[in-house]
C-alpha cells in the first residue's frame, strides 16, 4: 500500500466520479459517486480503531501460524476463535481506492479472522436473526403471511435489528450511512419528473425506490413521523398530484413503453404502502393503490397478456435484466396490496410472474454463472431477482423456484466476484443506466440461500452495500475471509460467454489480474461488442489495458439488432477496432462467432493471510480459437498466459489472414514506442511492452482511440476517446506469430528478475510449456 493505487491513474476529464453513463446521454455522471471522498473518511475513521486491534490480534496469531508459508495453507480455527478474531477485526478493508472504490485490505495475516468463509450458528438472540414464525406448508403466492410489512423485511426482523445493529459493525455502519443518506435526501425537492428519451424516466423510478427505502428504513427505527410525510410527498408527487406534472401523459404516467420504468416505480410504492402500513390512513391507502393499479399494474396485466405488444416484448426474454426487473416490480407490488385490491389484479399478477420469471428470468444466468449480457448488467438483473424471491419468501413462504429452476444460478455469485479485478470490473460491452436502487446486494441474499458464505464476506466489504436490503439480508452469523480457499483462477465455458479470470491475489490492489473474453456476439441483449478475444490487465494498482464502455443509448440504431449489418456497429466502441483484440481487412468480427476454448492452471487458492504470494511455478493460461469470428482468415488462435510465477502476461497470436493484420489494445497510459518495444506509463508506473520474435516489418506504433478513415460514418457521432491511446501492431495480409510479452516494472524488480519466454505454437500449451 506504499502507493496511490488506481487515483488518478488517468486525470478523467469528467473529475474524480465514478464513470457511470447516463442512459440517455452516454457521458459520465458523478451525482452518486462524488461523495466518495467523505464515505472514504468516514468509512476510514472507525476501521483505524480496528486494525490497530487487528494488528495486534495479527500479530499474536500470526507469529504463532507463521512458519508455514503464509497463505498458502488456510489455518483451520475453532468456531469460537473466529468468532472472537471476527468480533475483534470488525470491518476488514481499511478504506476504498478513490477512483472505482475497491476496498482495500490491510496487510495483515490473522489465521484466526481470516480462516474459511463460513457460518457460525450462534444461537444468540442479540446476534442472530430469529426463525420466522411464518412456515407455510403448501405456500403459494396469493396466500400471503397475516402481519406486516410482506416485502423482505418482517416485523419479526425489524423487532431483531437495533440489537444486531449494536453488536455488528457492518450492520452498525450501514444502518449509519442510510441514516445519512436519508438525511441529505429529506432537504432536497422530490424526484423531479425527466423524459429521458427512449429511457424514459427510468432514473426517476430508481430514485423513488432508492428515497423509499431510506425514508421507510429511518422511520421504522425512529418512529418520526416526519420520514411518513417525506414519503407520501414523493407518492404524491410520482402519481402527478404533487406541483408540478409527472409523467408523459395523464394515462401512461409511468412510461410502460419502457416497462422498467413502469416495474420499479410499482416496486417504489409496493414497499413504501407495505413498510409504512401502519401509519396510512384509510384515504391514503386508497389512493396509493388506485395509483399503483392505474399507473403500474393494470399495465403490467397487459404487458403480460396482450399478445402481441411492445409494452411486454420482455415476457419471453432470456437474455437479461429485463424479465427480472419487470416481473419483480409486478410481484412486489401484487403482494404489497393483496387483500387489499379488491380488484383481482394482484392475484392475477402473481399468477403470471412467478411463472414468467421461471420461464425466463432465471435463464439469464448461464450454465457457469455468467450474467447473459455485461458484468455491468448483472446488477440489474441481480437486483431484480433476489428482490422477487425474497419478496415472495417473506410474504408467501417460498421463492417457488426462482431459486433453484435454473440448477446453475446459484454460480452468477462467483461470477461477480471473478469479474471484479484489483482495478474495477471487467467491464466489456455496455455498462447500463445509472444504478441508483441497483446494488451487488443480491450477494448478500444468495449467500444466504446458497450457502455462499463467500458471497457476503466479499460483498459487506464493497462501497454500494450501505442500504436498507443489506440490513435484513446480512446474515451477521457470517465470518472467515472470502479470499480464503478461492481459487486464483476460474474459467467460464459456455458457449455463450467464454472468458477467464486470472490472478495474483484477491487483497492486494496491486495485484496482477488478466481478464479475457470469446465467446458469441449474438445472444447478449444486444449490449455487448463485437470483441471476441478482448482482454483487460491490471498491475500495481492500474488498469494498463482496458475498455471504453458505453457509446450514447440515445444514438440512432445503438440498439438497432446484433445482425452484421446492424448499426450499432458502426460506433467505434462497439465496433471490433474499439476493442483490444486483433483487426482483420479493418473490418468487423463476424456476428455469428462460435469460438472453443481451452485452459489450464496450477490451481492454487489464496490462503488466510491478505498477504500472498504464489509458490513457484503458479500459472494460468487460456487459449481461444477466434478463427470464426474473423472474415477473410484462415486460422486465429489467441493465447494468454501468466509467467514468471504470475508477475509478466504474455499474449500470443498465431494469425493466417488474406487481409491486413492489425493488433490493438487501447490504454490511459502515456505510451512510447520504439521499434519492437513500448512503454507504458501510469503515475508513477510502467508497464514494458515487447513484441518478441517479431515478424519481419512488425512493430509497435500509437494511433488515436477513433474510427478508422475507411470506416463507414455512423449515423451520429460517436463519443470521443480523451487519454485513451491505441497501441497497434500494423502488418499486411498474410501468416504471423505474434507474441507479446507484459512486463510490469514492479518494486524490487530487477531487470535480469524478468525471464524472456520460449516461443511454444499455441497447441502445445500445457502448464509447464515454458518453464
Ligand atoms: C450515502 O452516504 C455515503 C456517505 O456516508 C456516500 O458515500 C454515499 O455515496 C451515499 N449514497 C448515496 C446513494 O448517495
Ligand atoms: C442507526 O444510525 C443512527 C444514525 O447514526 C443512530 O442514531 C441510531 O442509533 C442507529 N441505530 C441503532 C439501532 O444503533
Ligand atoms: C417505535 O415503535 C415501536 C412500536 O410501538 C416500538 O416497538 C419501538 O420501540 C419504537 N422505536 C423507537 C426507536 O422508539
Ligand atoms: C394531466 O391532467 C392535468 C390535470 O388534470 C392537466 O392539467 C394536464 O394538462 C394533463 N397533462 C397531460 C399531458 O395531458
Ligand atoms: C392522485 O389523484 C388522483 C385524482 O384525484 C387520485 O385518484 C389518486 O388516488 C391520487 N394518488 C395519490 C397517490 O395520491
Ligand atoms: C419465445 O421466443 C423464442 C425465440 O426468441 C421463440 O422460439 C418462442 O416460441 C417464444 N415463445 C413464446 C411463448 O412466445
Ligand atoms: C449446470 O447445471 C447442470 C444441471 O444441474 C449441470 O449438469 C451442469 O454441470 C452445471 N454446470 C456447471 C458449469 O456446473
Ligand atoms: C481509462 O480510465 C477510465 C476511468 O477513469 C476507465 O473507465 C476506462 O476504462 C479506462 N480506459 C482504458 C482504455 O483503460
Ligand atoms: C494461409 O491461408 C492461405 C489462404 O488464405 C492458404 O493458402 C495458406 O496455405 C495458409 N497458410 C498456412 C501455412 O496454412
Ligand atoms: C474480406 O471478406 C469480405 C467478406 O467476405 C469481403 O467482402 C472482402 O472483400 C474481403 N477483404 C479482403 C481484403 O480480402
């Protein structure tokens, strides 16, 4: 931690936020994100009481442990010593890195605390939930428990909380943030009404949610009826009987052209009727669900039972976020006033979604785990899921399946967290709307349900896990570390979604992390790049090659299909040249890429201490046949492999083309090039680049992050690529073996520390191929 890592790696020129696009306009926004100075303090304060104690716990332990090498091997601990070492370690990470908000973990071995993540059954009122009374025993979903609220949060768990609040300090320090946060709310006007374009006023719903949650969360632990009143002015305000006009018109107020504007806004109000039960009046309780039916449910009836229409054209979608936040929005609101409606839609509803959602919602997890459109995505459809089996667990008694139809969903966890690199996510393809409500939250439940206590210990410890959900679906029974057993490396296989995450360490944000992609480029929402054998690596805490994000949602035919002749791939991030992998003839990968895969690793899994370092001889490699993805090639393999125990990157190409060859990665770096070699240089780091063996006429050379003059003009234009220089290897048609070689200048490495690889063709990679 001697450096800064990952601030200020590349002077963003839109300040120091968090690069979340707007939906609507595709540029950055910061509204969230800007306050991360102030959670970084705040976050900072308590946690320095706690590793002074973590220190020296550490120290005791780890002296006594430390013979062994230290993480290598997980130091089996007792229940009651884990339990003590978790008590007195409170919250791991000692802040966040200020630009993508990573935490970041002491450097600290504590056998102890940070043993194999697991649940320890307290059987301890103060310290662990309750059993739900609630055990239906042929539950279903119009049979619903007689107390309130339904959604998530029982009376039974409320009643629990102040007492786990004292004795955790995760809960202690959420439950803190959400009163700030409902705070800075309380003073500002209510949601103000935007049309976003074709994403309409999706925004506007996931604040009202986001509010909702907050106000209702504050007001059931204070009893101030002042967080009611500041609830009923966003309800009021959202069915356009505030002062000013809501909606597009007076009858699809809620956009359901766009359904999940529609869903989360049904959600909004689903939780504040069923948190604030108590204290409506009759009139008011009428009213919210003449609202909710008008606006959100009686819509939601006809998006799933007209046929055909565009309001529902996500009831047959397997593909991603949508069938999950639509059918959620529906659910929760079905079950929020059930019994009270006396309409029959609530019943109706529920018998649809839960059997759409079995249908299709769960699908967007593939055979591995991986979430169906981006890393980015995944939250969305996370979120959505894991609200609707926990809404219908704590109402009806069971998530009738969504839990379990699709027998691989319990992976998209695992998914998560090899996705998420020292530096930030592998961010391929689009990264979606602002998030809002949208949290990894669902970590926390599916943990939970899945028996993934890895799941939670990793998430607790992110920046976006302070909000009400994480309050009732933190199980403060949890302990060890999610780092301890995880494997360095994981390999994703479907056809769909292949791509591997390879690694150093899960605890230190300077770690070493490759991340590459093939895979299909039809299937993904059309969310995704044509970027079959794209790769990000992260060293000493920077992002030295990585992607571009989103183009503008908004653009004429962004999202026109994922045919070859779509025009979303005439925008340069989208198109293959917008991405780090090789260019054939200048043109675009061929959409119906069916790549293979193979791959090997040493197998090693960090250990208990957050200070890890691999044995001799650790590797991981992964080799793609991307010779579908490619018009006018004959043969395309790409190989990556870590070397020199997981501290140099070596990517290799064996190409056979009748067109021109152009290698491409795009990077914030300052680079230099020079013949054969390039130097790359981020803060105070630098990455050095070599192109061994090289062919004849095969060099290193920069151009801009911009579409290529031959390249037809997009409809609008694209968004511009300030800091981002494009490295390119530039040759004419023909048969080539490149090999590049990634050497990052660590600390303490000399220069004879590097080993120069043997050149071994792609076919006879094996783990030991070049030692
Ligand atoms: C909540 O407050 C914390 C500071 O305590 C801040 O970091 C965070 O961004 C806020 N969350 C939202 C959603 O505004
Ligand atoms: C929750 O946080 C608020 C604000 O910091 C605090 O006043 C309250 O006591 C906390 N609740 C519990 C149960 O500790
Ligand atoms: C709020 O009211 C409930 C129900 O009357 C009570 O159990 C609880 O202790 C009260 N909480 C506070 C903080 O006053
Ligand atoms: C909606 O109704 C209000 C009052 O009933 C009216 O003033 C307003 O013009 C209507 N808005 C639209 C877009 O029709
Ligand atoms: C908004 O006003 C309309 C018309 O008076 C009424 O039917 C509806 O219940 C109101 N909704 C809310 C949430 O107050
Ligand atoms: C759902 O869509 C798929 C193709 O996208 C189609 O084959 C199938 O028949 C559709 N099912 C229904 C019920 O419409
Ligand atoms: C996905 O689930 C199926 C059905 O249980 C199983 O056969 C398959 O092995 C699972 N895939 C993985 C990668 O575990
Ligand atoms: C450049 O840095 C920004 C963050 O400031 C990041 O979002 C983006 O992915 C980086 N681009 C590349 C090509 O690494
Ligand atoms: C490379 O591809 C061309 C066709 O484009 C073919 O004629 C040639 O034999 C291939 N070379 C090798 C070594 O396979
Ligand atoms: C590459 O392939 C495309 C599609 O098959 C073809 O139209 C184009 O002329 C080829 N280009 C070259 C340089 O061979």
């Amino acid at each position: 931690m001697s450096e800064t890592p990952f601030k200020n790696a590349h002077p963003s020129p839109y300040g120091s936020g968090d690069p979340y696009y707007s939906e609507s306009t595709g540029f950055l926004t910061s509204t969230r994100q800007r306050k991360s100075a102030s959670s970084w303090i705040k976050f900072g304060v308590p946690v320095l009481i706690v590793v002074v104690v973590a220190a020296v716990v550490g120290g005791v332990v780890g002296s006594r442990h430390h013979s062994s090498t230290a993480g290598t091997q997980s130091t089996k601990a007792s229940a009651s010593s884990v339990a003590s070492a978790k008590n007195a370690i409170g919250i791991y990470p000692t802040g966040t890195n200020s630009q993508y908000m990573m935490p970041l973990y002491p450097s600290t071995t504590n056998s102890a605390a940070f043993a194999s993540p697991t649940f320890i059954d307290q059987s301890n009122s103060v310290t662990t939930w309750p059993t739900d009374s609630f055990q239906p025993s042929n539950p279903s979903p119009t049979s619903v428990r007689t107390d309130r609220p339904r959604l998530i949060a029982p009376a039974y768990k409320w009643a629990a909380l102040p007492n786990l609040i004292k004795n955790d300090i995760y809960m202690s320090s959420w439950n803190d943030t959400i009163f700030g946060n409902a705070t800075d709310w309380y003073s500002e006007p209510v949601v103000q009404y935007f049309m976003d374009g074709d994403s309409g006023i999706l925004d506007n719903s996931r604040q009202m949610k986001e509010r909702v949650k907050a106000f209702s969360y504050v007001y059931r632990l204070t009893n101030d009826t002042k967080w009611v009143d500041r609830v009923w002015s966003e309800l009021q305000n959202a069915a356009g009987n505030g002062t000013q006009p809501f909606g597009p018109n007076n009858n699809t107020r809620w956009n359901p052209a766009h359904f999940l504007d529609t869903a989360e806004m049904t959600a909004a109000y689903a939780i504040a009727y069923d948190w604030l039960y108590d204290q409506w009046l009759p009139d008011q309780k009428s009213s919210i669900i003449f609202t909710m039916l008008e606006y959100g449910m009686g819509p939601g009836v006809t998006a799933l039972t007209d046929d055909p229409l565009y309001w529902g054209w996500w009831k047959n979608n397997t593909q991603g976020n949508w069938n999950c936040v639509c059918n959620n929005g529906l659910t929760m609101g079905a079950l929020a006033i059930l019994g009270d409606d006396t309409s029959g839609t609530a019943e109706q509803l529920l018998g649809l979604t839960v059997p759409n959602a079995n249908a299709n919602c769960v699908d967007a997890v593939t055979s591995d785990g991986t979430w169906t459109e981006t890393a980015n995505y995944w939250y969305f459809g996370t979120t959505g899921h894991a609200e609707m089996a926990a809404s219908l667990m704590s109402a009806a008694g069971s998530d009738f399946g969504l839990l379990t139809t699709n027998a691989n969903f319990s992976m998209t966890g695992m998914f998560h967290m090899y996705v998420t690199s020292p530096g930030t996510l592998f961010d391929w393809g689009d990264h979606g709307p602002n998030k809002y409500s949208t949290t990894a939250n669902a970590m926390l439940f599916y943990a939970d349900q899945y028996t993934k206590p890895q799941y939670m210990l990793f998430q607790r410890d992110q920046h976006d896990v302070a909000e009400p959900w994480a309050m009732f679906w933190y199980n403060p029974e949890v302990a060890g570390a999610f780092w301890d057993g995880m494997p360095l490396d994981h390999f994703f296989d479907d056809g769909l979604d292949q791509w591997a995450s390879m690694r150093s360490s899960f605890t230190d944000e300077t770690a070493l992390a490759v991340a590459v992609k093939a895979g299909k480029l039809q299937g993904h929402q059309t969310h995704n790049d044509l970027d079959a054998g794209d790769f990000i690596i992260d060293a000493m805490g920077h992002r030295w090659a990585g992607e571009l994000g989103s183009g503008d949602y908004r653009s004429m035919g962004y999202f026109s299909s994922d045919d070859q002749d779509s025009q979303r791939w005439l925008y340069y991030r989208k198109r293959t040249e917008g991405q780090n992998t090789i260019l054939v003839g200048a043109q675009n990968q061929d959409v119906t890429a069916a790549p293979t895969v193979q791959h090997g690793s040493t197998g090693e899994s960090q250990g208990s201490s957050t200070v890890y370092t691999v044995p001799s001889g650790s590797t991981a490699y992964w080799v793609a046949d991307l010779t579908s993805a490619y018009f006018n090639v004959t043969s395309f393999k790409r190989g990556v492999r870590l070397l020199n125990d997981r501290k140099q990157v070596l990517i290799q190409d064996e190409i056979n083309a009748s067109a021109s060859v152009m290698w491409r990665m795009h990077t914030n770096a300052t680079v230099a090039t020079s013949g054969t070699t390039a130097t790359l240089t981020l803060g105070d780091q630098t990455m050095q680049i070599s192109l061994l063996n090289a062919p004849a006429g095969a060099s290193f050379t920069t151009m801009d992050a911009e579409r290529l003059a031959t390249d037809p003009a997009p409809p609008e234009p694209d968004q511009p690529n300030p800091g981002v220089t494009v490295l390119t290897i530039q040759l004419d048609a023909g048969q080539y073996t490149l090999e590049v070689l990634f050497n990052p200048q660590w600390s303490g490495m000399a220069a004879s520390d590097f080993v120069t690889p043997p050149s071994v063709p792609l076919d006879s990679w094996s783990l030991t191929s070049h030692n």
